[in-house]
C-alpha cells in the first residue's frame, strides 16, 4: 500500500500507439544496432518483459479495456494520454472510458492551421491539453507566428506539456535552439495565466528548469519515466536530489506525477511509481503534500475533484 485512506493516483504522462518511426532519429545501421543493445540492457535493468512475451489471447484484448484493466490492478484513477496517432484517434479511443482517461491535443505548432487544429481538439473533441516537443520546433518559441497559439492557450488556460532535453536514442536530438527549458522563458513570463508543464525534471537540464520555476510559477515539473539521463551528468544527481530540489524551491503544488507508460506488453511503469512514492517518503514530506504530487495537482489543472485529504505522517 503506497498511500492511505484509499487515495487515488492520477497519472499526467503516457503515450497510445502512434505512427511508426522517429524522423527527428538519424537512422544509421551503427545507431540502430547501438540502440538494440542499450534496450536489451534496459529491459534487464527494469525487469521490463521483452515484446516475443506478448502473447495472442493479451493481443486480442482491445487497447483501452487493457489500459483499464492496468489502472485498476495498480490503484491509478485516472491516466493522462499525451499522443496517438493523430488527435482524432486519441479523442475516439479516450471516449470509451470518459472518467478514467484525459487526452492533449499533439500536433506541430508550426503548421498554418495549428490554432485552428487547437481549437477544433480542445472545443469539439474533448481534448484537455497540449503536448509539444521543443526540439521539433524549428523557430523560437516565442516567435510572431506562433503567438496567436499562446495567446488561445493563455486565454483558455489550457495546459501545456512541453518536452525540453534529449529527445530519442542514439542519433537523436542533443542540440537545438530549443533544446533548453529556458528557451520557454519569455512565452512564460508573457502568458503567467498558461500553466506550462515540463517533464522528465526537465532530461538533462535540471538546473535551466530550476531557474525557469524561479522566475515564472506558472511552470509545473512532470516527474515521469525512468529519468536515466542522470546518469549522463558531470555531476552526481538521483532520484532523491530532483525531488529534494524541486521541492526545497517551488514546494509541492507545481510537481505532478507521471510515468511516460506507453505500450504493451510493458505496461503501466508500476516500478516508477513506486521509486518516486518511496523518495517522496524517505525525504519526510507531509501526506497531504505527496497527495498533491500524486494527483491532486493535476485534479487542479483539470478541475477534478480533489482527493481525500490524510493527516500528516513522519518518519
């Protein structure tokens, strides 16, 4: 049992099938045979079942009565699918459960229809936010062309989820004009009304987050997946240490819970959740604080209602 009085988890962070392929990966037989490599490492590492372990009878289930299925075995009441195939796919697939999943709208910022699209998501299907991906944006964040899109966000207050940091695996994106949280900075401090949500306590750059959550507070930090790019610092970082920081500097209702679950046979990333619950736990934060982590700060975002409140607990 990782909480008390039958609290339930929300989940801001995962991915239903999409389209095949990563064109922003340099695709080179070195690089993929680098990747297959690193993979079977990872499945070790996490214990994560290889993809041969799926079998016919699980296959035949339909997508979303599996994902069901995984929120209720684990306890999470509500899960945040950030991409699919396209919105009109994540829309139709999320309606077969209203009161157990939420979509964002996911489609280039850069297209001459993006406002239009983002309306047409947010206003006739239903979708409750917006996901984007920094390093796939090829002009500055805060250019001309892309105001009227903030502006709609901001006005609506419709949150969005921006990823920033290293972006695929090998011969993916290590640098870019939007590689860094920063190059949010002035879309932030225009638009303090938009809540802006950064994931993966920011994949590399924690210390440009940490500045940007100092200056603006409508910036949120997602604690999802595996967060392996601490590894790659020059400098010791862990699990407890982006918590800590996090919490020591923004307090606990900007940090919201997520795990980047994203297929089968994987699964939801239990193991995620529990690191972090188990970090949250050995740092002593309050149980009303861990609740707000781990889904009522989303409740807020998404005008939920909020989850029981629990009486403090030490260690």
């Amino acid at each position: 049992m990782l909480f008390q009085n039958d609290f339930k988890v929300i989940d801001i962070h995962g991915h239903l099938p999409g389209k095949k392929g990563s064109g922003f990966i340099k695709r080179t037989e070195i690089g993929d045979q680098y990747n297959t490599e690193r993979s079977k490492r990872m499945m070790l590492s996490w214990d994560f079942p290889h993809p041969s372990e799926e079998t016919d009878e699980k296959k035949a289930i339909p997508i979303m009565d599996r994902w069901v299925q995984e929120l209720d075995r684990y306890g999470i009441e509500r899960f945040v699918f950030l991409t699919a195939e396209d919105n009109d796919d994540l829309a139709k697939k999320i309606k077969e459960y209203p009161g157990r999943f939420i979509g964002f709208a996911h489609h280039p910022i850069e297209n001459r229809d993006a406002l239009q699209e983002l309306k047409r998501a947010t206003e006739e299907l239903g979708l409750k936010g917006y996901k984007m991906f920094g390093p796939l944006v090829n002009r500055k964040l805060h250019d001309d062309s892309l105001m009227p899109v903030w502006e709609y966000l901001a006005e609506k207050q419709i949150p969005v989820l921006i990823h920033f940091g290293l972006l695929g695996r090998a011969g993916g994106i290590v640098e870019h004009q939007n590689m860094s949280p920063l190059s949010i900075f002035q879309v932030a401090r225009e638009f303090p009304e938009l809540p802006i949500i950064i994931p993966h306590f920011g994949a590399g750059y924690f210390q440009e987050l940490l500045h940007l959550c100092w200056s603006c507070p409508n910036v949120y930090v997602d604690t999802s997946g595996s967060n392996q790019w601490m590894r790659w610092m020059p400098y010791h970082l862990d699990l407890e240490i982006l918590f800590r920081k996090t919490y020591e500097l923004i307090g606990a209702e900007r940090i919201i819970f997520g795990t980047d679950s994203n297929g089968f046979p994987r699964g939801y990333s239990y193991r995620y959740l529990q690191d972090q619950v188990r970090v949250c736990r050995e740092i002593n934060m309050r149980e009303e604080d861990i609740e707000k982590i781990f889904g009522n700060n989303a409740r807020r975002l998404f005008n939920l209602e909020i989850g029981v409140k629990s009486e403090n607990v030490t260690q």
